[in-house]
C-alpha cells in the first residue's frame, strides 16, 4: 500500500514519462496484461491512455489490470492510467529507489 506522499513522488515521476499503452474499445485482454505486466517488470512505472471511444469505466479498469498485474494504482487522472510495481530485479529499480 502506498501513501500519499509516495503516490504524489510517483504521480511527479509519471508526469515526464510518455504513455506506453493504449485501452480501446476491445477493453483488457490477456495481451495487453501480459505486456504491462513486462513493462512493469522493465520500467516499475506505467502510463496508460484509455482512448476517448470506449465506454469503460476507468476506475474500474485500473483495479483490473493493477489487480491482475500485481501492481498498484498510482492515480487515475482524465483519461490516464498510471500503475507501480516494484521489478523482482535489484538493478531495475530506479524508481523504487525514490521512496
């Protein structure tokens, strides 16, 4: 469980960071988990851009895919999904070493 404090560090990191993925109207695959989860496993901090044609609710959709990444949600802003997971792989973790 994150606090506000390490959420607000992670949401200031994500902010210069591009987004990596997009959701469109076929929602969340199996794919698309799979290769979040190896983004998350690469990067620790992913952006994620819900397209403006999908009926989705995006609160609904950051529990999934934190949920079946193992991630945690960072925030949900707009139309912007930002997840965390700390990588298995000590020299990965650059921004885990922030908190």
């Amino acid at each position: 469980m994150l606090s506000g404090k390490q959420r607000a560090t992670l949401r200031s990191a994500a902010s210069k960071i591009d987004a990596i993925f997009q959701i469109g109207k076929g929602g969340v695959g199996d794919a698309a988990v799979k290769s979040i989860g190896d983004a998350l496993e690469a990067r620790e901090l992913v952006k994620i851009t819900v397209l403006d044609n999908t009926d989705i609710d995006l609160r609904q959709t950051a529990d999934e895919l934190a949920a079946r990444t193992g991630s945690e949600v960072v925030s949900v802003i707009g139309r912007r999904i930002i997840l965390f997971r700390v990588s298995s792989k000590p020299e990965k973790r650059v921004i885990s070493a922030l908190l």
